[in-house]
C-alpha cells in the first residue's frame, strides 16, 4: 500500500469538530456540577464539552512544558482577575 501522511487539522471550527467527535467516542467532556445560586438555591448542571475538554488538557500540558516556576503564578492571578472586569 501507499504511505499516507498523518491528517493535520488546523481551522479552529474543524479541529473542535474533530475534537468533539474523537471525545465522544471515548466518553470525555461530560461533566456533572452543582452550583450555589444568589438566592440560596442548589442547582445542578449536566454539560457536554467535549472538544473543549481535550483543548484544555492540551493546554496544561503544554504549560506545564513552557511557563516556569515564576510565571505560573502570574498567570494564575492574572487569569483569575480577568473575568471581574
């Protein structure tokens, strides 16, 4: 047979497509939470993001390989502060 090169997938919207396709099949992304709401209720939230969920892994770990030990923590505040703006 014929050698074929590896599939590359590099627009945005295919890769989640691929992303969410390859996850599903092995069971990742659903993710289960329970939230406090302002009013003192409990709520429950089933999501599906499995695409996303492989991403962020991906993420991690190539953060893991890049920031150092002095940057970690900068990144850390710096993201947690972003979404109270």
């Amino acid at each position: 047979g014929f050698w074929r090169p590896p599939i590359t997938v590099t627009d945005p919207l295919d890769l989640t497509v691929a992303g969410n396709a390859i996850a599903r099949q092995h069971g990742i992304g659903r993710i289960d939470i329970v939230e406090n709401r302002f009013i003192g209720l409990k709520s429950r939230g089933c999501y599906e993001t499995h695409g996303l969920s492989i991403m962020r892994s991906a993420q991690i770990d190539l953060e893991g390989l890049a920031l150092d030990r002095e940057v970690r923590p900068l990144r850390d505040h710096t993201c947690g502060r972003v979404p109270e703006q």
